[in-house]
C-alpha cells in the first residue's frame, strides 16, 4: 500500500496561518474538548511564531507552531507547541515531519534546543524523536502533560 504524500512547510501565507488554526480546532477544541479561548491565545497572531502545516492533496492534515525564547526560555531556546494531526492523518508519519521541520527552524533562528509540554498520552512519541521528561505532571486544559527537552 502506497503511502498518500504531503508537504511540511512553515506557514508562510495567511491561508496556511488559518489552515493550522483549522487543524488545531479540529483536533483540540472539537476532538480533545480543550475550551476555544485557551486554545488560541497571543503567540498565534505574533509575528515571531513560526506556525509549520502538513498538506496532503485534499487539505491540510496537521499543524504545529514554534515560539523561541518564550516564557522566561532564552532566546537560544525554542517551544515546540499545539502540535496536531488529523485522525485521519495519525500513522502516516506526519507527526513525525512536523517535529522535525519545528527542529529544523529552531535551529534556523539560532536555538540550541527545543522544549515541549506534551500530553502524557503521547509522552512515548516524543521519546522515540530525542526527547526526554523531565520535572512533575502538571495538568493544561484539563489534561496531563509533562515538560520535555531534546538538544539540537
């Protein structure tokens, strides 16, 4: 069976900023039912943040966005955040394309590693590409998560 073929890219129109806004309403506010105000939030207007979008074919398939030096980081950090894929994209791969083109951009804008708050659920996908746990479970949008980091 032939795999469907996609592009990864850093969302660089307007149209790819609001097919990664899709993507994440999709997959948090209607799948994971993370309230809509606490999903979109300032980052994702500013100008500094490097949104990344999966296209298939027929659409997008998964999103992704890149903050550096946020939240008392320093600027040689980046954040990996929202990272989310389609159900109908899970298996594919695409998860995997869309942390390593963040990666990629890190490293572009000078970062020397990349820390991510990922859902306890998906702690062992994060492994697997480099990452590593570190401090307690805390819970965001009322779900569990655990701080990572990876050096690039």
């Amino acid at each position: 069976m032939t795999r469907p073929s996609y592009e990864v890219r850093v969302a660089g129109s307007p149209a790819d900023r609001e097919a990664c806004f899709t993507v994440r309403k999709a997959v948090f506010v209607v799948e994971q039912r993370v309230p809509e105000d606490l999903e979109y939030d300032a980052y994702d207007s500013d100008e500094s943040t490097a949104h990344v979008l999966a296209v298939g074919q027929d659409g997008p398939l998964g999103a992704g966005r890149l903050l550096v030096g946020p939240e008392g980081y320093g600027p040689e950090t980046g954040k990996l955040g929202r990272l989310a894929v389609l159900e109908s994209a899970r298996g594919l791969g695409v998860g995997i394309a869309l942390v390593r083109a963040i990666e990629t951009e890190a490293a572009r804008r000078g970062c020397a590693e990349v820390v991510l708050y990922a859902q306890t659920s998906a702690l062992g996908f994060y492994e697997r590409l480099g990452y590593e746990a570190y401090g307690p479970e805390f819970t965001d949008a009322g779900i569990p998560h655990r701080a990572m980091h990876r050096a690039l």
